[in-house]
C-alpha cells in the first residue's frame, strides 16, 4: 500500500525528504546488505544510487520469488506472432533455466564485469541470458536482433563481449530471416575477438555451427546451476546502446540497486500492478521498454510478464489480454495506431481483467488516445520516456487512491519521484525550451555512459553548469506541474518509436563515393510517426546514382527497420551564411513530422 492519497503528496515527501522517500522506496527489494546512504555524486558529475548496499538483481528477480512461495506462478510467458508458437514458464522453471545458463557462461569464461552482447528477437531465451548475466554480475548488452552487420560489428568493437548470444533466425512477418550470415559477417568486420559464440537454435531455419566457437544454448542451460553472487549495488547491471546527437550509438549504463528500486517502485505508483498481476508489453526486449517492462519490472514486482515476438495484430492482442487476464498493457502509439487501422470492422472489445493501457516512445495525438479509450472502454495514457532513463520521467499514476484530473490525461502526465523538470527557454522570456532535469536524477536513470571519456564530440548529457541533465526534448511545464512535449531539438528521429539519428545515416550516405552532400530530416509516417527522408546533392563525376543505391546503402549498414523509402536529388542543400546546412528548411519544404499543439498556458515555470 503506497503512504500517499494525492499526487502532490508524494511529490512532497520526495521533495522534502528525498533520503527518506527514497531508503524507504529500498525496502521493496531484497539486499544482501541494506542501504543507509542514498545517493552519493561522483567526480564525473553522474550519480551513485545506494552506494553502501549490495544485491543481486537476478534474485530479486526469479529467486526470491520461488523463496516466497511463488515458485509455481507464470513469470514469463512468450507468444511469436511470427511462428505462433508459445510457452510459458513458471518462477520454478525460470530459475532452473537461469541458474543453469548462468553456470554455462561460467564455463565459457564469463565472469563479473565482463559484456556479453545477446542479439535475439524477443524470446525466452533472450530473457534468460539476460537474467543469467546478472546471476553472476556480467554485463549484458542487449542489441536489437534487426541491426545489419557494420551495426553490430560496432557495438561488438565498442563493448568487447567475451561471449555473443544469438538465435539461429529472426522473423520479418513470417518469414525467416538467418542471423548467422549477420554474425559472421559483424565479426569479420569487427576489429574484436570474443571468445565464444552461444546459438539458439530455431526449428524454422537452424544454422551451421562453426566448431570450436559456436555452442549450443539449451546444452549450455543444462550446465550445473550457479547461485546469484553478491554485487555492489552501482555495480553495472548492463549497457544500452541508443543514438544521440553526436551520430555515435552511445552505451548507456545502469546500475543493480538504483534500477531494482525504481522499477520496483513504479509497477506499483504508475502502473497500478501488484505481485500476481499480468503485464503485457509489446516491445522488443531490444529496447528500453522491453528491458524495465518486459524482464524486469514485472519480475522483480512478482507480476507475470507477456511478451511477444513480432508484430502482433489487434486479433493476438485480445486472445493474449484475454487467455492471461492482463492487468497492464503497455504499447507504442505506432502499434496502437496499426490496432486503429486493423479493428475498424471489429466489434468492441470486453477484457475485463484489463486496468489501464500505457503508451510511451513517441508523440500520441489526442485522437488516436480517444480511440483506443473507446475500442478498449479503459483509461488509456501516454508517458515520456528515455532509454537514459530507464523509467517514465513523466506519467500517470494509477497506484495512488485518488484518481487525477482528467484534464491530465491526453499529456504526458507530471512528474516521476525524483525527477525535477524546468524549461531552458531558447529565445529569452518564451515559455518553451529545452527541457532539463535537476541532478541528481532519481534510481534507475543512467549510471554514466559506457567509454564516455573517449566519445568525441562529447554527449553534452550534463549542462555546462553541472546542475541539469539535458534531455534534448523541447516543451513546457504548466502551473500544476504538467509537461507538454513539442519535440527533439537535436537530429534524433523516431521511427516506430526507434530512435535514430538523422546525422548517423547522412555518414552512411555521404560515404557513398557518388554523393557529393547530403541531409536527412524527419516527416511524418501515417503509421510509423516519422520516417527519414534524404536529401542528396549528386557528385556530377559520378551520375547517375539511383536512389535504389542510397536506400540499399542505409539498409547495408543499420538494417531495413530505417525504412528510408525517400531521396530526392537535389543541385544544392540550403545553408547558412557560414555554411551549416539549415535542415529546418528541409524540413518545411519536406512537411516535417507533425508536432503537437502548443496548448494554452497561462503560468509557466521556467529557469
Ligand atoms: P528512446 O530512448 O528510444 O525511448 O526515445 C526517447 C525519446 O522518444 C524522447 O527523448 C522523446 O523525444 C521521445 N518520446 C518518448 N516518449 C514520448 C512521449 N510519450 N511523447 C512524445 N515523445 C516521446
């Protein structure tokens, strides 16, 4: 039961006394050694959560529970919408699968520190190497299974995994795609060795294995079982690449302690779910949302966690809230919106076991909220989100007893605990601007970035006075403290919520030799909100280049999930006098990426 009735209760307390709030958040995880100081600020500007404590985030996870009489509850249950198949998986079974895979990286090698990089569609497997990492304090470093060879290659360079975990196959609709070929091309690419290579082998398109580096995954999973060993609580619990203004993918890192209490926290305070409860999320394990909400949230909260592979339709959506009476669902707009296309000959849908509906990743237009409300007769919000922060920065807060002004809820919502929003106006005396978060930043966010000290140009994550986080997103904060989003600022487009940055692919064109400049900004997608549209000035040594060439060029490189499908030549880019390319222009004469409305406010907060 959550101490606060209101909002601006718990907003409150967090405020007033965040050493408090936050050792009393702690409780909510199990420690090997409890916390006494909260938050300790490091020389790098970046912060310590519960430096003095020590856990395992694994047995928080699956232990723990089994220990508590939860042993014979779902913990996972998977569903691929790309074979059909299914399994479930209790908190038993979880923990004979991890403590065995556990001791099967051990016999490779593997131990606390070191990265091993898992490249899989959402499947148990990817859950259990995960969860197995953290068993015995290696790093894991999940890559999104759709990324193409160099992309791996240079995550591969970038992390140095001792071991790298792939299946056999991923899907595209149903259809089979070997991951094999992308392994073995990445590491021919990559300038380092790991010392292993782990396989999934899937019935749909099983691969050859290379003797002497390939083993196999559910061998390894019989090895004899390993017990969770004890990690400092801001010992790294995995790293996450995500890209950014500099056009470099950057590694995120996260802590054990801080993101084992913030999650723990949340599946209560936002999501309203309690141990017993099912979550659904139809992200790929891949990305942040997958990570917080498809393994360990609902984990470390005792809760069962739905997750699928592939696509799913409005159909597979119902048969799984249905068949596992989910609580929670939590989606992206662009899935939603492919829900909106595909029910409108459908009848309304009764689930009711189904609680609330969450959406996150990109901008959800009011019209669209109000669908879904109507299709699925529940609440249904959006909140803002990054993978630096691992947890909503801005939300809805369905755990708290009183129920908060309707008038909130086609926003983003209001403040996270802990998270201390205020606006860096861009045009002195405007209500909008950049918005900044107060450091320290709350548990679960960033711990740091992975090799940040050799990233040139510099992230630029803290501002030059040390005192704000900058998060690149512009907007606005109204007088009862809810934040309006208006946009990036920076060159990072969201592609059915993916982010990329616009100046990483405008590398890969302009490496092209025919290419004598180019750009690419963002317009908006009917279904995926933005797509990248490049604008490319030809070398005339070289013409013709086809825009076939550029499109096959971006694909090579990043993976055709991109979807680049437009380029248009141009004789020149628009530049200022001093030559930067105005990409805003571009972006005009594009029709760029619908932003929301500014809403009327009348009292603004800003620095
Ligand atoms: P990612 O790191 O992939 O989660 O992307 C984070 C970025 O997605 C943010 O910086 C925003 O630009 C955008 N974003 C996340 N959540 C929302 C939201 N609810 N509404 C609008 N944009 C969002």
């Amino acid at each position: 039961m959550l101490p606060w009735m209101t909002y601006e209760a718990m907003h409150d307390a967090v405020l007033k006394q965040p050493e408090q709030f936050w050792l009393s958040a702690a409780q909510r995880v199990t420690w090997k050694q409890a916390p006494v100081t909260s938050c300790r600020i490091r020389a790098d500007g970046w912060h310590d959560w519960f430096p003095d404590a020590t856990l395992n985030t694994c047995h928080n996870a699956v232990d723990r529970h089994v220990e508590n009489g939860r042993g014979e509850q779902a913990a996972l249950i998977w569903h691929s919408c790309a074979t059909k198949e299914r399994q479930l998986v209790t908190y038993r079974e979880l923990r004979g699968k991890v403590a065995g895979f556990a001791g099967g990286l051990r016999s490779l090698g593997v131990e606390k520190g070191d990265r091993v990089l898992i490249a899989m569609p959402t499947m148990i497997e990817t859950a259990v190497a995960m969860l197995a990492c953290a068993r015995i304090g290696a790093v894991h470093v999940v890559v999104f299974a759709g990324y193409a060879g160099p992309e791996l290659a240079r995550r591969i360079d970038d992390v140095a995994p001792k071991v790298v975990i792939i299946a056999s196959c991923s899907f595209q609709g149903q259809t089979p795609i070997p991951s094999a070929s992308v392994l073995n091309e990445a590491l021919t690419k990559a300038a380092y060795r790991p010392q292993a290579c782990v396989i999934v082998q899937r019935e749909a398109c099983p691969a050859s294995f290379l003797p002497g580096r390939d083993h196999d995954f559910h061998t390894l999973e019989q090895s004899s079982p390993v017990e969770p060993v004890t990690l400092r609580s801001d010992d790294p619990l995995y790293i996450l690449h995500t890209s950014g203004t500099t056009g470099h993918a950057k590694g995120i890192v996260r802590d054990n302690g801080g993101h084992a209490v913030a999650l723990a926290l949340s599946m209560d305070l936002i999501y309203g779910c309690k141990p017993g409860d099912t979550f659904f999320t139809t992200s790929d394990l891949g990305w942040v949302v997958g990570h917080s909400y498809g393994v360990y949230a609902p984990l470390i909260s005792g809760c069962t966690s739905v997750i699928v592979e592939g696509g799913v339709s409005t159909a597979a959506v119902r048969t799984i809230c249905h068949e596992h009476a989910v609580k929670c669902l939590f989606t992206t707009p662009t899935q939603m919106r492919l829900l909106r296309q595909e029910s409108r000959h459908l009848p309304k849908v009764i689930l009711p076991a189904l609680a609330h509906i969450f959406v996150a990743g990109e901008y959800a237009d009011p019209t669209l909220l109000d669908w879904a409300r109507s299709y699925f007769c529940k609440p249904v919000v959006n909140h803002w989100w990054q993978t630096e922060t691992g947890w909503s920065i801005t939300a809805h807060f369905f755990g708290l007893p009183e129920a908060e002004p309707v008038s909130l809820m086609n926003d983003i919502g209001r403040p996270a605990p802990g998270f201390r929003p205020a606006i860096m106006p861009i045009t002195p005396g405007e209500p909008c601007g950049e918005i900044v978060l107060s450091l320290p930043l709350p548990p679960g966010c960033l711990a740091g970035i992975w090799r940040e000290r050799e990233i040139h140009p510099p992230t630029l994550y803290i501002d030059e006075t040390g005192k704000y986080y900058r998060t690149f997103d512009e907007g606005m904060i109204d007088k009862s403290l809810a934040v309006h989003m208006l946009g990036r600022s920076d060159d990072v487009i969201k592609v059915a919520g993916r982010r990329i940055s616009g100046v990483q692919i405008e590398k890969i064109i302009a490496a092209h030799p025919a290419v004598h400049a180019c750009a690419v900004v963002a317009v908006a997608d009917e279904l995926r909100g933005q797509r990248p549209v490049a604008y490319v000035v030809a070398d005339s040594d070289f013409v013709p280049l086809s825009a076939e060439d550029i499109i096959g060029q971006v694909h090579q490189m990043l993976g055709r999930w991109v979807g680049i499908k437009e380029v248009h030549f141009v004789e020149r880019l628009p530049t200022t006098v001093s030559g930067k390319i105005t990409r805003k222009s571009l972006h005009v004469s594009a029709g760029v990426a619908e932003k929301p409305p500014v809403p009327f406010i009348s009292d603004v907060f800003m620095m």
